[in-house]
C-alpha cells in the first residue's frame, strides 16, 4: 500500500514567502541552483521524485526535484527539517554514524534549508551549481537491480470494503522449475499492490512502514531451497467503508548470491516479545521489558522495534557476562509511520556468549497522544493496529563463520506459546509454527 507522507509536509500555501532583504550584511541568502539543489538531491530525492522509493508502503507524494515543483513546498520543507521529523529518523543522537541506512542532515544543511525559506527561496543562478542529478524513471524497476527470481503470495487476495485490519497467512511451496538449487539470498524486495500493513516471510524477510529493501553485506545471507514452504503473514490495513475494497498479490523479488556460493554467516532474526501486558486507560508512559540470552558469540546485524499507534519509545540495552551495560538502540520517539529496521554498518557488532539483551518499551495511552484511537480503553496485545503490539526484532548471525545452528533463549516467548498451546516451539514446522500463531491471534482478539 502506498502511504502517502505528505501530510508531514501539507501547510497552508496562502501566504506568500517573504522576499529576500537585499539591505541584509549578514550571510547571502542561499539559493537553490547554488546550495539546495545538491542537499536535496543527496538527501532527498530518493524518495522526493517521480517513482521514487518506496519504504514499506510509504511512497512521498510530492516531488523535489526541480526548482519549481520545490519552492511551493519551501515553508513546510523548513518546519519538517527544523522539528527533526524529516528526513525521518527515529533513532538517539548518540548513535549517530553507528548505522549504515540513517537518514539525517547536517547542521549546515539544516541550516541552508532554513535559510533558503525564511529568505523568500530565490532561484538563483542556473549556472552556479552542477547539472541536475537524473533518476531512473522505470516504474517496474527493483530498488535491488534486476532479480533472479520473483514470487508472490499465490493469488489475488481481495479485502473488502468492510475491513480495517485482516491478517492472513500464504504459502508459496518453492518448486524446482523455480529454483533448480538451493540458493542464498543476497537482496529482497517486497512489493504489495494492496493494503498491507506488515508482512513476515522466512527466511525472504519481512516489511514494516518505512523499511528499506534489504540488502545483506557480502559474506552474509539466508538460504532458499527447492521443496521449501514460503509463508507469508500477512497484516492487511486499511480505513473501511463504501467503495474501499481492494485486491492484492503482494510479492517479492530476490537476487542470489552466485550458484555454488556459501556464505559466511546464516542470518538469523530474534523476535523478542511480550504478550500479557495490561495498559491501563490514560497512562502516558506504561512500560513493559522483555529479554533474550545469547549462548554463542555472535554479530548483531540490526534492530527493529515495533508497535502500535500508542508506541512512544524503545531501548535495546546489552548486558554483557562481565558486568557492563551497553545502550545498543535508543528510539526515544517512536513513530509508527516509520518502523524502521536500524542496520549496523558491515561487519556488525560483536558480542560475547552470555550476553542478554533488554528490550524495554513505553507506550502513552493518554488523551495528550494525538494517534490514540481510545485514550478510556485498557489495551491489550492483539493484531489490529487499535490494539498493540510488543516486538524487537534483532538480526543477527552466529560469530564463528559456516556455523549455521542458533543457541539463542527466548525463554519467556516460547514459554508463553507452550503454556497456551501445549507445544514445542522449535519442534514445529514453518506452517506449524504460522497455524500457532494464527490460533493464538486469534484467541487473543476473542477475549478482547
């Protein structure tokens, strides 16, 4: 589905933009051919642009990619730059330059953008910057290159006019005419044609609002074999009502690693997660904690909270064998708009066996948080996007190279499925473990 993120950006236009003063003896005014163009070609465009990218369903819905199609938009590009909500990024100052796909600006850029608005955005002179940077206008083009291989969900899937949030689980059996060998992935891309919220499809990956294509670093990957069952968990969301009916056959696109190649590390991704907490009606700031333990050395690879629209922030702390701490991620705004996956620069970030990582987050269920659907409700886990969710998602692969097991304890989320279900989570089989979670979705939206 794509999102449109303008409403970021919409402001009342009615006002002129006040002119530059040329009696000013201070710094000139920037101007766009000879500052703003290239701030926002390098930071901007990638999205900002006629097919531009297209993050987890969230598409810009208007271009910068000339002078003419910008200067409308210059207050509102000043007021989102200024508040930190674009570019967006959710992630603690601290950690700046620690992940490889942060989006951000400079302070000078920050500050020419500004500038260029408050002093009335002039054009400048054409020739006193470089020549325009020139996009792909391909709409069937993959952020990821062209792919070897392309699957989807198995059908076209119609969500009617009645529904705000579906889930529902696909599966796609990898057949030999597909995939004559067992192959690694190298890249995946996902692309819905319908309203998909999130979506979880082992071992291709899975999409939340603002992801990125995921691209492994060399040396790194997941493997696809022939006879495999692809399943596609699938949460549908959209506004109900007359007319809103949509289909969909979402699908995703892959590229591999050359035949016969190994790689190094598997990819691995732990779901950390709680599922009884209790937010009573009205608290600002309720927080429930959750952990996981690493019995090997590992490479931590990146981070992806998740929550609702009550999700206020996230804190991925390390607490290491010899007694020190370490904040690994620190999201002290959430914003459920842009669930992003934090990804570690190549190489990752080791840890040493006996580590348990703490995921903490906060949600504000009070009348003061402006996405909250209910402020007089107690809310509880569920699927629908007016119910919450606790999740950390934490990729990672074993340190030693081809070990290809994982001894990683999610003691208390295996746990919680066994005293509900009775059942081994590890024993089951991929379309087990997707009719568990299915059942236990289910059974929590009865009781609520």
């Amino acid at each position: 589905m794509k999102q449109a993120i303008g409403s970021l950006l919409v402001v009342a236009l009615a006002a002129p933009l006040p002119a530059a003063n040329n009696n000013d003896t201070t710094e000139p005014t920037p101007t766009w051919y000879g500052d703003v163009q290239s701030i926002l070609e390098q930071e901007c465009q990638v999205c900002h642009r006629s097919n531009g990218a297209n993050l987890g369903g969230m598409v810009a819905p208007m271009a910068f990619t000339n002078y003419l199609q910008t200067r409308p938009w210059a207050r509102a590009i000043a007021r989102q730059v200024e508040s930190g909500l674009m570019p967006p990024w959710h992630a603690a100052p601290r950690h700046r330059g620690v992940f490889e796909n942060e989006r951000s600006l400079t302070k000078e850029q920050k500050a020419t953008l500004i500038a260029w608005a408050s002093g009335g955005a002039p054009p400048g002179n054409p020739a006193g910057g470089p020549p325009a940077r020139v996009w792909e206008a391909d709409d069937d083009a993959w952020a990821i290159g062209e792919p070897d291989l392309v699957i989807d969900i198995g059908e076209d899937y119609f969500i009617e006019d009645d529904v705000q949030d579906r889930n529902v689980v696909f599966q796609t059996v990898i057949t030999e005419e597909m995939l004559p060998e067992p192959r690694w992935i190298k890249a995946s891309e996902f692309r819905p044609s319908g309203p998909v919220h999130h979506l979880l499809a082992p071992p291709l990956g899975f999409i939340l609002p603002g992801n990125d294509p995921l691209v492994h670093d060399d040396g790194f990957g997941t493997l696809l074999e022939p006879g495999m069952t692809i399943i596609w968990d699938m949460h549908y969301h959209k506004e109900p009502g007359p007319g809103t009916g949509v289909w969909d056959r979402t699908s995703a696109a892959l590229k591999f690693y050359p035949s016969g190649y190994r790689p190094d590390h598997a990819i691995k991704n732990a779901a950390m997660g709680k599922f009884d907490f209790e937010i009573p009606p009205g608290d600002p700031h309720y927080v429930a904690t959750t952990w996981a333990r690493f019995d090997r050395d590992a490479i931590l690879l990146g981070y992806t909270p998740h929550m609702h629209l009550r999700g206020k922030s996230a804190r991925f702390l390390a607490k290491y064998p010899d007694g020190t701490e370490e904040v690994l991620l620190d999201v002290p705004r959430y914003d459920f708009n842009w669930q992003t996956q934090y990804k570690y620069r190549a190489g990752g970030k080791r840890i040493p066996a006996g580590t348990e990582i703490e995921l903490t987050v906060a949600w504000d269920n009070s009348a003061d948080n402006p996405s909250n659907p209910d402020p007089t409700k107690t809310v509880l886990y569920g699927q629908p996007t007016t119910s919450e969710m606790m999740y950390g998602v934490v990729s990672f692969t074993d340190a030693e190279p081809g070990y290809d097991g994982s001894d990683t304890i999610l003691e208390e989320f295996y746990h919680l499925l066994n005293e509900r279900f009775g059942v081994d989570w590890e024993s089951l089989s991929r379309e087990e473990q997707a009719r568990v979670f299915t059942e236990y979705h289910a059974e929590r939206r009865r009781t609520q």
